[in-house]
C-alpha cells in the first residue's frame, strides 16, 4: 500500500508474479507521482472493488431469494397476486441499482489508474433475469392447470408490463394471452370485452381467428349468463334454465345471443351444419326470455332445409322440431301445427322435447280435431268440414274419433251440405249408441230430416229419440213433431204410443194433461170412438185442468158420441162446454173453433134427424105439411146460424155450406109435391102461393150460404175437409157423403196448439 513515502510494504505470502506486477505498479504511481498526481493505493482499490462486487452479489442472491420464494409462493393458497407487481417493480429497482453499480465499478477503476476500465455488465445481467422471471410467471399462470393466484399474478404482471411497453408488435401478442388470463382469471367481462376487441374485423383480418376469438368470448359470456356451452335442449324443456338473479347483468344472455349471432354469421350458409349449434344457442335464449315465437322463426329455416344432418346436428333439428310442435300446440295456433307436423312427417325429423319423444302424427291429429273445431264456432263450416272429414279419416283409434264424426256432421250441416250431414249422423247413433253426442246428433238429424222432407229418416230417428231421450229438454217437441209424422204416415199407433210415453214420464200434472190433450187430438181422427172418449174421461179425472183444455176434451167427446150415436153424451158435452164458454168469451180463436164444432155437431144430430123424418111422412095434407116443413127447417137453420153466431171460426163455413145443401134438399123435397085441383080455388092458389115463397127463400138462402162459404174458405177459414166441399158446392155429395158430414166432417190437421 502507497502510505505517502514511496515506500511498498508487501505481503510474505504474494507469489512471485504479484510481486512483479506489484513493482511494477509502484513504478508507474511512483512516476505519476513525480508528476504531480497522487499515488494509488492497489490494496484500497482491491477492497473497493471487492465490496462493490459483494454489493451486486449481495443484489443478485436477493433477487434469485425473492423469485424462488414467488415460485414457492404463486402455489399456495392465499397467495398475494399482487407479489407480481411488487416483486416486478423490486426486479426494476435492483436492475437500475445494477447499474449504477457499473457505474461505480468504472469511476473506481478510473480513479485507480484504469483508464480502459470496463463495466461489468451486472445491469443486462439483472435485465436477463428480469426478463426470464417475468417469462416464466406469464407462463406459469398462462398454464388452464396452475392455481387461481398464478393466473392472477400473471394477469397483473402481463398489465404491467402492458402498460410500460410502446412497441405495438409486442403488444399485438400480449392481447390474446391477456384475453385468456382475463378468463382463466375468471374475470369474464373483461375476457369478453379483450376477445370482442381482438374479433374485430379491422384488428384480426383472418376469419378462423376470429372465430376462435368469438368462440372465446362466449365461454367467458356464457359464464356470466349462467348458460351451459352445449345448447341445453333438455334443463330449457324440463323448465330448470332460468334467467339467474345471480347474474348481475341482466343483458348477460342477450350478450351471449349476439355473440352466437356473431359466430353464425362468420361460419356462413344456412347448410353449414356447424352453425345448428349456434342457432339452436339462440333460440333457446329467447325462448327462456319468453320469446318463442323469435326462436321459432329462428329455427324455421333449417327446419326446412334438405341438407343432411348427423350426430348433434340431427339432435338439434330433432330438437327444435319438437319445441315447435309442443308450442305450436301451446299456443293453439292450429293451422301452423297442421303444417309443421306435416312438415315433421315429410322430412322425418324425429322430433324430440327434452327426453319426451313427440309423434309427429299425433299432432297433426291434434291440429286438425281443434283446428276444426276452432274453425265451427268461428262459423267457418266448410274448411271444419275438411278437417274432420280428415280426421274420422285417418284417426279411427284415437280417443276423440268419436267426438270428432259427431262435430263433422255438424259441420256438413254448417256447410249446407244437408245430404252428408244427415247420413254423418245417422251413421253415429247407429255406432256410438252410448256417445254423450247421442241425444244432439239424433235430434240434429231428425229436424234435418223433417225439414229435407226425408221422412224415412225422420220417422227412424224421431222413433230413436223418443226411446233413448225422452228425458230430454227437447223430448216433448221431438214427440210432437214425430206424432205428425207418424200419423201423416199413417203409423197412427207410433204417434199416439209416444205421446203415450211422453204423458206416462211427464210429472208435472199440467205437462201430463198437455201430452194427454195431444194424444186425444190424434185420436179423434183415428182411433175409435170410445178410444177417445177413454182419453177424455182421463183428462177428466185429472182434475182442474185449464178450461182451453177442457174445451177441447168436450170437442172430442161430442165427436165420439155423435159419431157411436150417443145423443145424450153430445149434449152434455154441448152443456159444460157452454159453461165454459161463458167463462172464456171469444177472445181466442182456438176456443171459437173448439166451440163452434161442438155447436155444429149437435146441429148436424138435430138437422140429420129432422131431414129423415119429413121426407119419410105420409102427406095427407099438403098445405100442412107445407107448414112444418117451413117450420122444420127454419129450426135446423137457426142451428146452423148458431154456429156462425158466436163469431169468426172454422165451423162457420161448414154450416152456411149445410145450411145451402139442407136447402137444396128441402127444396127438391116439396118441388114435385102438389094439391088436387078438385078442391076449391081458394085452397089451391094458398097452396101453390106457399111453396113458391118457401121454394123461392130457400133458393136465396142456398146462394147466400154458398157464397158466404166460399168467402170464408177462400180466406182459410173452413175445416180441411169441407174447404173442397165448398167450392164444388151442390155436387158436394160426389166427395163428402153424409157420414163425413155428421162424423168427423173431413177434419185431418192435428192440432198441437
């Protein structure tokens, strides 16, 4: 060591070579000296130099401690991400600490004598490490198996390091693995936001980049949507996918849906197979958001395409295709489930709902049996008409077939198509004897046969109803109507046996009465005469039955007795009848005709009888018998004027037409009738003068009665059988003879008033 006096102490222990070199040192500072600059000591520069290297040594262990111990650390639970940055920042200390550590190196070389000094190098030696370190931990933590604190200190120190770099190569290649950290991170809204940036057409130019940078974004997206990354046909079919209050964002699955949108739209083509994934993605967002209709719309197009499908393809087209039948059928949009299921068919799709197999065929039956009945009370009868007829068809083991031919007859008959309609339920009650449409479909094709005039069809079906619905609200119309036309048929005993049945099941004591009041009606025309009356008397014992009823029971009973010859029956008859009209007057025409018949009756009794007489006498006195039988027929015409006396009613027109034939008869019976001339003038002129007054009175009064007949039957107020009668007028007697006259006077309508 220089000690100031040009004096070198050297050690014993130097070897040769440093004692040389030593020398020669001294020499050169010994020679400095001399020259005005201060000698050197070697062993302080030695020492100085030395501790400057223990600094760096010291510096480099404590970097290599530190990034064993964050290598040892990043693997443990509840590892600090953060170490990252601070140990990134130390790194970045120490590296300038390193050089200034060259720096010192180089000025203390300098300074003793080094004037070609040269660094050490300890800076780039701690940027080697630097570098190295801050490569592995980006790696470790880029790696899907490390821990969640190594992703996270990686994604720190990646930031880090992001934020200091200027040099956009770098950067471009920092993006996408800062994307993945972001997931691996599970920070997935930033995942989402990198991987759309780096998806951006103008940033990443190559399309199958971009795809895998979409596909990225929606996993971490399906993430926050809660949403699988399989489409979940079955947990949305099975209701167990739901929009998750969890999720934050309610928008989540709408982000999801733009990112499929997005990766659709990239795979291009609706053929390309690949893309079923992503539309089947789609749809199902929207159909967990309530928005069928837009998945379906969605779905539609593939569902038509011809393309072959396999694998998941085909489970997705399978799948879909079951969606819309199910809501299609849901929804009750009939004519769009008639064409997806015929669709289904065609294209054999093999729909599927979750892991419930949907048949196609079973719901095209669907469509058509509620697509038809939609379409009847729409009042679209024809199109129901198709329906059905397609239906009964096609569908004859399913369980509403029967329903199904019932709605279709209804639907003939809504069509107009009568003929069908008719035959359609006809056909039903002869196979579904037991249907709960039984009753309707019978009574439907009854009033249609009444009404197509098809009486053969009415009277099996009128005969139907009355013996399997007689209990029926309609019973008693059905019966009526049926009565009609079995008696216009002639099947009299059917008429009167169901009315008989309808009075035998009718409780109410005014309802029985009614149905007997009907059967007697029928039996008046057709049944013996003491058949009838066995009717009257029945009502009768009935008891407090209306007095328009009663009317029509005494009607009746004068018919049967006058047509038996049981004079004192009719009269009785006319007896409480009067009573009776007494009580009613004339306000109804029903109990003017009621009343007028019977007073016709017994005037036809008295007229008959007294016309037999006087034509059966023994004239011994012509002048005489000239005045009884003046007499005589004034008092069978004031019967027959007491007929019309009570006003407007059918029976008047039948009396003034007696009144005009008694007149006819009277007249022809006193024509030929004359007097001896022997007796004296005076006799004989009295005589002729008398019956040219009676022959010419009954002249006038048959032209009247005649011609107030014929106004009266011209305006339909004449019984049915004398309405012709009255317009021959005198040759009445070639269709109505007496009996016809005195009995039932050609009376053939049913009154079921």
């Amino acid at each position: 060591m220089n000690r100031g006096n040009g004096e070198i102490e050297m050690k014993p222990m130097r070897k040769s070579c440093l004692t040389v070199l030593a020398i020669t040192l001294i020499c050169i500072l010994n020679v400095a000296a001399k020259k005005g600059k201060p000698a050197i000591d070697g062993a302080a520069l030695k020492t100085t130099l030395a501790a400057i290297t223990s600094d760096f040594q010291k510096l480099e262990k404590n970097l290599q401690q530190q990034k064993a111990n964050f290598s040892k650390g990043i693997r443990k639970p509840g590892f600090d991400p953060q170490e990252a940055v601070r140990l990134d920042r130390h790194f970045r200390n120490e590296i300038q600490n390193a050089a200034k550590l060259d720096e010192k190196w180089v000025k203390a070389s300098q300074k003793g004598g080094r004037l070609n000094a040269k660094k050490h190098n300890w800076e780039s030696k701690i940027t080697r490490l630097h570098v190295q370190w801050v490569k592995q931990a980006m790696a470790a933590g880029e790696n899907p198996k490390a821990g969640k604190g190594a992703h996270l200190a990686s994604l720190k120190l990646m930031q880090t390091v992001i934020a200091r770099s200027e040099n956009e190569s770098e950067l471009a290649g920092f993006r996408p693995r800062l994307a993945r950290l972001y997931q691996l991170s599970e920070k997935h809204a930033d995942a989402v936001r990198a991987f759309m940036e780096l998806a951006d057409p103008q940033r990443t130019t190559d399309a199958r980049r971009r795809i895998q940078y979409l596909t990225s974004a929606a996993a971490s997206q399906a993430v926050l949507a809660h949403w699988p990354l399989t489409p979940p046909w079955r947990e949305v079919a099975e209701a167990k996918l739901k929009e998750s209050p969890r999720s934050g964002d309610p928008g989540a699955r709408q982000g999801l849906k733009d990112i499929f949108i997005r990766l659709a739209q990239e795979q291009g083509g609706i053929d390309n197979t690949s893309n079923w994934t992503y539309d089947a993605h789609t749809g199902l967002i929207d159909w967990t958001a309530g928005r069928t209709q837009e998945g379906m719309d969605l779905w539609k197009p593939r569902l038509n395409s011809q393309a072959a499908l396999n694998g998941k393809a085909s489970n997705h087209r399978a799948q879909a295709g079951g969606f819309t039948l199910i809501e299609l059928r849901a929804k009750k949009s009939w004519p769009e489930l008639e064409a997806t299921a015929r669709q289904a068919i065609a294209l054999r799709w093999l729909p599927v709902h979750g892991k419930q197999k949907i048949d196609p065929v079973a719901m095209l039956g669907d469509a058509l049996f509620e697509g038809g009945k939609a379409l009847l009370t729409a009042g679209d009868a024809p199109n129901a008409e198709a329906k059905f007829a397609e239906f009964t068809g096609s569908f004859r083991k399913d369980r509403r077939y029967e329903e199904a031919f019932f709605l279709r007859g209804k639907a003939e008959q809504g069509a107009r198509h009568f003929i069908e309609a008719l035959t359609t339920f006809k056909d039903f009650i002869g196979r579904f004897p037991g249907s709960r449409f039984n009753e309707e479909a019978t009574r439907t094709g009854f009033d249609l046969a009444t009404d197509m005039a098809d009486e053969e069809s009415g009277l099996y079906l009128g005969k139907h109803y009355i013996s399997s619905h007689s209990k029926s609200g309609h019973a008693r119309r059905i019966t009526e109507s049926y009565a009609q036309l079995a008696l216009g048929n002639g099947f009299y005993s059917d008429g009167v046996a169901a009315l008989e049945s309808l009075a035998a099941k009718v409780k109410d004591k005014s309802g029985r009465a009614d149905a007997l009041a009907r059967i007697l009606d029928i039996q008046v025309l057709v049944a013996t005469p003491d058949s009838v009356l066995d009717t009257a008397n029945r009502l009768i014992r009935l008891g407090n039955l209306p007095p328009e009823i009663m009317l029509r029971v005494f009607r009746a009973q004068a018919r049967a007795a006058s047509t038996s010859n049981k004079k004192a029956l009719v009269s009785r008859a006319k007896s409480e009848a009067a009573k009776l009209w007494a009580r009613l007057g004339d306000s109804d025409q029903q109990n003017r005709d009621a009343w007028g018949e019977i007073l016709f009756i017994e005037a036809e009794e008295h007229g008959n009888k007294e016309i037999g007489e006087i034509f059966s006498l023994e004239i011994q006195d012509p002048t005489a018998h000239l005045a009884r039988t003046g007499a005589e027929y004034d008092q069978i015409k004031s019967a027959y004027d007491g007929v019309c006396g009570i006003g407007r009613n059918l029976y008047c027109a039948a009396a003034l037409f007696r009144v005009a034939r008694v007149a006819e008869r009277f007249q022809t019976a006193i024509s030929d009738l004359g007097i001896p001339d022997t007796l004296e003038a005076a006799v004989v002129e009295q005589f002729k003068t008398r019956k040219a007054e009676l022959i010419n009175r009954w002249q006038k009064d048959a032209a009247a009665a005649d011609s107030q007949a014929s106004e009266l039957a011209g305006q339909g107020m004449a019984p049915t059988g004398y309405s012709m009668a009255i317009q021959l007028g005198g040759d009445a007697d070639l269709i109505l003879d007496d009996r016809t006259i005195a009995g039932f006077h050609g009376f053939t309508q049913i009154d079921v008033r």
